[in-house]
C-alpha cells in the first residue's frame, strides 16, 4: 500500500506546483492586471478588431490608419439629445487632463446612425467636443460591422415625422496599437478617474 500513498502524494504535489505555475504565468501574462477594473467576459480579445468606416473628410479609412495611437472609442450619435454628448464631453475632458500629463489619446466618435449621420455632420460634431477628435460613420454595413466588432449594441426607435431617437451602447473603448481593446469605462466614470486608469494602461504599454 506504500508505494500507493507515495504515488498519491506525488500527484498531489504536482498537482499543487501546476495550479501555482498557471496562476503565476497567467498574472504575468497580463502586463495590464494592476489597470483593469475587473475581468471581461470572454477576455479582452473577444472585443475589438479591424473596420473600415468614413471620415469627415468623406475618405475611407482602416482601424489602422484611425488608431495609430492610444485611441478612446465611443459608438453614438449626433442627434443624440442627451446621453451622447454628455458621453463624449466626458470623454474629451478625460483626453485633455491625460494630454496636460503629457500623454497624448485620440478621441474618437463612430455614428451608429449613418442615415443622418453623413460625414460633414460628424465632422462638425467631433470637432465641436475636441480639436482632435475622429468622427466617423459610413454605409449601414460598415457601421453594423464595426459595431459587431466592439460587441456593441444599437438600435433606432420608431420615426415620427422623420425624427427618431437611437437606442444604443454607452461604454467608452480603450484601444492601443498593437494590442487592441484593453478597457471600457461606463458611464459613471469621471473625466479624472477615466484619465488615471487610461494613464495606467499608458504606462504599463510604455507609450
């Protein structure tokens, strides 16, 4: 019976070491463990991922070309009466603070509602919220595709004499290059504490 209860035992301590190795190389995997607010269902590469959308210039233009640096990602719309502007006003506040610690994140503002959304008006919105805000939109296919893309949620109520309200995802994205969708941030997140948490994930990343 001996040499049972010693295998017994071996298995259990190996066992015991694996549970101990996997728990570490997964804390260490994560470079950005001491950022995030909690953990996301699916992990974080469940969110997030390429597009093609228009400018405000009317150009057609990648998820590369818009996120060549730390990008904070918010899917709205103009004629938005309330949520939306409130939303990425918060937004360009939580940029301004980081770009006053000399930390530069580009706001961006994705249209789920292409129909009146055209170019110009987004072009004239995000610009009106930040210098250096990105507005986008583009055809109902492009915006479906990227809203898919960010596991987002959109969907425009019953017209009455042409004007309609939207219902739709609020959260705000944090996408960094090379290693995408890192956090969201709801709607109870200030612009101070937004900008300490993006300036965690800044730092960890090393930009």
């Amino acid at each position: 019976m001996k040499p049972i209860y010693a295998l017994v035992a071996a298995i259990v301590v190996i066992a015991i070491a694996a549970g101990i190795w996997l728990l570490t190389m997964t804390g260490d995997s994560d470079k950005f463990a001491q950022c995030r607010g909690g953990q996301i269902a699916g992990g974080s590469a469940q969110i997030g991922g390429p597009f093609e959308l228009v400018n405000a210039q009317g150009q057609t233009v990648t998820d590369e070309d818009v996120i060549s640096q730390p990008a904070l990602i918010y899917f709205g719309y103009t004629f938005c009466p309330d949520v939306c502007p409130l939303d990425v006003a918060r937004n360009a506040a939580a940029v301004g603070i980081l770009e006053e610690r000399g930390q530069m994140v580009t706001p961006v503002f994705i249209s789920i509602d292409p129909e009146r959304d055209t170019p110009e008006v987004v072009g004239d919105f995000a610009a009106n919220m930040h210098e250096r805000m990105i507005g986008l939109t583009g055809s109902p296919e492009q915006v479906k595709a990227a809203s898919n893309a960010y596991k987002t949620f959109y969907s425009a109520q019953p017209a009455e004499d042409d004007f309609y309200l939207v219902d739709h995802t609020t959260m705000s994205y944090l996408v960094l290059p090379e290693e995408g969708f890192v956090e969201f941030f709801r709607r109870d997140t200030g612009p101070e504490e937004m900008a300490d948490k993006i300036g965690c994930f800044l730092d960890a990343a090393g930009w």
